[in-house]
C-alpha cells in the first residue's frame, strides 16, 4: 500500500461519491414518477388535447362560414344600403359629410411624409375634410420636421392642423381622445384613423363614406391592410401569412354573422356619434381600438368590414420590433377580457349568441387558448412526455390536429404555402412571448400596460415609390446586440429532448425537435429579420 499514490486514491472517492449522488438521484426519480409525474403530465395532455379540439373547431367552423359566405352571401354593397356621392354642380360640396382624418404619430422620422401625403391626396371636396396629425414625438427634430410637412400642405389649401401634447398620457387613446375635443372638430360627423405608415387610396372615403350615411346602424367601417414590404424578408412573410389569415377569415366572418369584429385601430373610419356614445376613447389597455369596438357593439351597432377596399400599409422587419408589437397585441386582449367578460355576460341590448361568439370566440379561443396550446403542447408537454414514456400522447391530438389546423389557416396567403412548414416553428416561437403576455394580461402583472411603438423604417417605399427598388441581403455573421436568453433556453431544453427521443424514442419525434431547436436558437440570437441593404 506504500507504493500506492493518494493520486489514484482520490478520483476512486470521488467516483464513488458521484455513482451514489447518481444512484440516489436515479431512485428519488423513480419514485415520485410513477405516483406524481406520471399522473400529472398525462393530466396536463389531456388539458392540451381539450384545447387543441376547441382550436380545431373554431377553425373548421370559421372555414365552414367563410366558403359559404364566399359562394351565398351577398356583396356588402347588396346587404347594406350603398348609394355612390356624386359631385353635383348645384350643391357644390354640400351633400358630402364633413370628415376628419386622424394621423397619431410618435417619432415617426422614416414615414411622415407617407401618411400625410396620402391623407391631403383624398379625393373628397377640401372644405369637407380635415386632417389632423396628432403628434406625441419627444424627438425635437421630428417634431420639426412633421409640423413643416404639414404647413407645406396647408399652404396648397388643404385644411390640415399639427397638434402636440404635454405629455404622452394615454398614449395613442390619449391622443386620439384630445383630437376630438379640439373646437373645429365639433362639425365632423366621421372619423378616419390611418397610423403613420398607412397610405390610403384617393378614393379610400368615396367606397366607404357612403356605407355610413345610409345606413344608421353601422358604426364602423373598417379596412384591409396590404403590406407594401412584405417580400423584404422571411420575417415578413411569416407575418403576412398570419395577418392575411385574420383578414380573409376572422374578420370577414365576424362581419358576416354578427358584425362585429375588432377594430384594426387603423385604416378604418367610425362614426363619431357611436364613439361618444361608447364611453369614447379609454387608455385602460394596449388595445384602445379593440376596447372601443366591444363597448360599442354591445350598445347594439355594427361594424363593416371591406375586404376589397386595402391600404398600404409596413410590417416591422426586425425581430425586437416585432417582439413588442406582439407583446402588446397578446397582452391587451387578456386584460380587455379580464375587465370586460362580467360587463359583456350582464348585457342586455346584445343576444344571446353574439355574447357568446364575444366570450367564446372572439376572446377566450382566439386571443388566449390559441396561443397557450400552441406553447404548452408543442414546446413543453409533448417534449416532457419524451423524457416520461409512460404517458400517453394519441397521434391524433399530436399530429392530425395540428396538421388540419396549420392547413386551415394557410387558406389566407395561398403563395406562401411552400412556407407553412417554417411558419409553423416561427409560430411556435412566437407562442412562447404571446403565451407569456396574455398570462401578464390575465393578472395584470407589471408590463400590462407597457406600450412601446412599434418602429417603422419606411422599408417599403424606395426612392421612387415601389417596393423593387430595396435589395436586402442577410447579414448571417452579424453579433446580436442582445441575446434572447428565454429562446435559447428553450432551445437548450429541445435540444435535451431531441437527443433522448433520437437514442431511446419509438415516435421519431426528434425531428420536429431538433428543427423547433434550430428556430429557438435562430431567435435567441435575433438573427430573424437582421437585414441590409
């Protein structure tokens, strides 16, 4: 034993010391994953199974509604009342009602110019019309440079009036808000809101005007957005596709069965009266428009939607821009419906369906289980039951479900169907942040009411106005500014799973994984979207 050095002895310690830490561990596993593990991931996929039917039903339901109001149902201008307004000679301008244009603006150095240009290119009669552009910008410079834009139009004779705020209270609501009140605007009787990087049509008003003065009963008009930059880049593709689907399907059916839908807050036109009637503007969510059109539709008006009458519009072509819009547009749905589900079930000008396509459809499936099964399911429950083999996950609830749900909302953007396969994991991702702001929503937790503007880079628009004139390339070697830890955390987590699947699984599930890995890691790195010219 002299000659033995304490060098070898040590290392035999320790490996004796880690094989029982190991062995422990192995036992304490074993016996808490038959009688709690077990039981409570086959419970948390039933939950998921439950959602992904109440999914697949609203889909296949609004597929149902969609083609039969494409093939049945009649054109908006057969089953409301529309009479065109024609310039008369003898009246002059007197039969056109006096319209408002609203234009909110934060910052907005790339796309001004883009909004206000086409706002003063309406072809309505000019002392029938005034636009109002309702700048909250904190940069000075901007400042300067949109008033300036706007005294150039005002000196060509178009009644256009800059408006500045204190402060930011309310934000978009709050500016909104303190434009109706200004004096000379108490003669509008419609309102048209456009964000900064819309570009409407001369003729946007004369397809839509009319729809409002013949018809009573019709608060809102709202209008499809066309995205002038969405060939920039895969970013904006997967968007397309998502947004596309919201428009050919959510928001014409909701139009068609219950007029009601949520307002876009954009690129739509109210009638004022039903604002005021509403309660007005309200600054008590992210999602101003959307609270504006629940409250209005349960004093029993209707809302309109066109889907031939588009406006131009930008979508953000940087991931962290795009984080933000969606952190918004997920948490302000959960909270609005926190706040709002006892007024909408106590309400009694609405019947009884339309509360519950409100409460059911419209809130509940869409805004909130939408996303949490798609996060839930897909990221986490099923690669649990991977490391816990003793549950059981039917092929049906993980591979025919999903497959009938992705083609269902492929129908709005048929040229991108060879990209369904990538939008599915870039959904996936995105699941993760919007599962995360609903919860926030839900429990009015700290970033509830954060509104951060989504920025635009007028990266639709090159110098001669089309969108061919940009070549973007990727800068694929690009260091991120700031890693994405929740993204690569989950892909650390994937990747775990789908290295298990590959050496002991039965399903082959580690495919999907390694690629759902790849999209995390893609994220996490803010490569999505990282584009120069």
């Amino acid at each position: 034993m002299d000659g033995v050095s304490p060098k070898f002895v040590l290392p035999e310690t320790f490996d004796g010391v880690r094989m029982e830490i190991t062995g422990q561990l192995g036992m304490i596993w074993e016996l808490v994953k038959a009688p709690v593990i077990v039981p409570l991931l086959q419970l948390a996929v039933y939950i998921c199974l439950v959602m992904s039917v109440m999914l697949l039903c609203e889909r296949v339901y609004m597929g149902i509604v969609i083609v039969l109001v494409k093939l049945f149902w009649k054109k908006p201008d057969k089953r409301y009342k529309f009479d065109p307004i024609h310039d008369d000679e003898e009246l002059g301008s007197s039969n056109f009602p006096v319209v408002l244009v609203q234009i909110p603006m934060f910052n907005e150095r790339e796309v001004y110019k883009l909004s206000i240009g086409a706002a003063c290119g309406l072809s309505w009669p000019s002392d029938r019309l005034v636009i109002q552009v309702l700048d909250d910008s904190t940069d000075p410079t901007v400042k300067q440079m949109v008033e300036m834009e706007c005294q150039r139009w005002a000196s060509k004779g178009i009644n256009i009036r800059y408006q500045i705020r204190e402060n930011r209270v309310g934000y978009k609501a709050g500016a909104l808000k303190e434009g109706l009140k200004r004096s000379y605007v108490k003669h509008c009787e419609y309102v048209v809101i456009f964000d900064a990087d819309f570009q409407p049509e001369p003729d946007f008003l004369r397809r839509s005007i009319p729809f409002l003065i013949h018809n009573p009963n019709i608060a809102l008009v709202q209008a499809r957005w066309r995205f002038v930059n969405s060939d920039e880049c895969l970013l904006t593709r997967m968007q397309e596709m998502s947004l596309d689907y919201h428009f050919t399907v959510e928001q014409e059916v909701g139009s068609s069965t219950h007029a009601f839908f949520g307002f876009n807050g954009t690129a739509g036109i109210w009638r004022i009266a039903a604002i005021n009637e509403a309660g007005g503007w309200k600054d008590r969510t992210t999602v101003e428009d959307m609270d504006l059109a629940v409250r209005a539709s349960l004093r029993g008006w209707k809302f309109l939607y066109l889907g031939d009458l588009q406006v131009k519009s930008e979508l953000p072509s940087t991931f962290r821009a795009f984080r933000f819009q969606q952190h918004r547009w997920s948490c302000g749905p959960a909270n609005l419906f926190r706040k709002m589900v006892m007024e909408i079930v106590r309400n009694k000008k609405v019947r009884f369906w339309k509360k519950v396509y409100v409460i059911y459809s419209f809130f509940f499936v869409r805004k909130i289980i939408a996303h949490w099964v798609t996060f839930c399911f897909y990221c986490v429950v099923l690669p649990l039951t991977i490391l816990v083999p003793e549950v059981y996950v039917p092929i049906w609830g993980s591979v025919y479900i999903p497959s009938i749900i992705t083609i269902l909302n492929s129908v709005g953007t048929p040229r991108s169907i060879h990209l369904l396969f990538y939008w599915i994991l870039f959904e996936n991702v995105m699941s993760l942040h919007r599962t995360k702001a609903t919860l926030i929503g839900l429990f009015e937790a700290g970033r509830a009411n954060e509104w951060v503007v989504t920025a635009k880079l007028g990266s639709g628009q090159s110098a001669k106005g089309n969108t061919k004139g940009l070549k973007r390339f990727p800068r694929i070697f690009k260091l991120p500014d700031r890693l994405n830890t929740l993204e690569l955390g989950f892909a650390a987590f994937l990747f775990v799973c789908g290295c298990y699947d590959f050496v002991h699984g039965k399903n082959n599930y580690f495919i999907y994984l390694f690629l759902q890995t790849l999209s995390f890691f893609i994220s996490g790195l803010g490569w999505i979207g990282t584009y120069v010219q």
